[in-house]
C-alpha cells in the first residue's frame, strides 16, 4: 500500500518526536553525570584516605620501633633515667645507642629530634583535637604512671595515641610498646 500524498513522508520529524527525544536524551546524561560525579567524589576522598593513612602508619611505625629501643628507665643522662615522661605530648628517651630521641607535636605536625638537632616532620594533619598523647603503664599493664610528677621507673608499657584527619576523612593510630630492656 501506498500512502496517497508520497511527499508526506519526507518532511521530517514531528514537534512531539524532537520534544521526547530530548526529554530522554537529558535524562540519560543527568544519569551519565551523577555517575561521573559519584566516581570523581570516590576517587578524591580514596585519594585522601589513602594519604592520611601513609603518614599515620608511617608516624606510628617509627615511635613505636623507637620506642622499643628505650635504653632503661633507670640510667642517666637524662634524670631519673633514660625516659622522660614529664612533659605531657612529648616523650624523650636515650636508645640502645646513645642517641637521645624527643617526639612532640607542634601545631597539626608530629615531629622528631635526634641528638638534639633541629626537629623534622614526621607527619602532618595530626588532629588538634585529639592531639599525640603518650600514655604510661606500670608492669601490671593496668595501673597508670602519670604523666606529670610521675616517675618513669615505674613504666613498662608506653602508649602511643593520634588522629590524623583532613577535610573529609580522618582516622585514629594507637599502639602500645614494651620497650625490650624494661
């Protein structure tokens, strides 16, 4: 069969068709758009995690490993022993090899010094709200040292506590060491 006017086919498309047609075509790139978006949020706040997350395994892997070379609580040179637990968020100990090690945080920074030298980074973002804080144990490992006027002849267990956060993630690293000569 034949259409009786053949020219009626050749004029294109009708208001209706072009009005669904875009219609559909704006939702599917609505949908495309959300889903690109979703993927770029994923992928900055991954990348931010991922961040927070090196420094902090980085920070608390070296106190700790650090930590653990506590030459004894007894010796000199710094009184009364070679740990001073008398400064709250700052530990200083002499290692195994002399060297004399001071853990602080200043500012949203953990820094480190050695020997008395000039304090590096060791890792940056560290919460000000829930700041590095060292705490102490007797050889119990249940009765607390305090950290001011307490005596670090009494401590067998260091704790090591810090939260690293950014704008949109953050996390909390804790680790507790029983230094080998005590």
């Amino acid at each position: 069969m034949r259409h009786a006017n053949p020219e009626r086919r050749n004029l294109g498309f009708t208001m209706i068709e072009v009005i669904v047609t875009m219609i559909v075509a704006a939702i599917l790139f609505g949908l495309g758009a959300t889903v690109i978006s979703g993927a770029f949020r994923t992928y900055f706040l991954g990348r931010e995690i991922n961040q927070n997350d090196w420094q902090g395994r980085l920070a608390l892997e070296r106190m700790t490993r650090e930590l653990r070379t506590v030459r004894t609580a007894t010796n000199p040179p710094i009184p009364p022993g070679d740990l001073n637990i008398t400064t709250a968020g700052q530990i200083t100990f002499v290692d195994f090899s002399g060297n004399t090690i001071v853990y602080r945080q200043t500012g949203n920074t953990i820094e480190r010094s050695q020997n008395a030298g000039a304090f590096q980074p060791l890792a940056d973002n560290v919460s000000t709200t829930s700041p590095l804080t060292f705490s102490y144990l007797r050889n119990d490992g249940v009765t607390p040292e305090p950290v001011l006027g307490g005596l670090s002849t009494n401590v067998y267990y260091i704790t090591v506590l810090f939260t690293v956060s950014s704008a949109n993630a953050s996390a909390t690293y804790r680790a507790t060491v029983k230094p080998t000569s005590f």
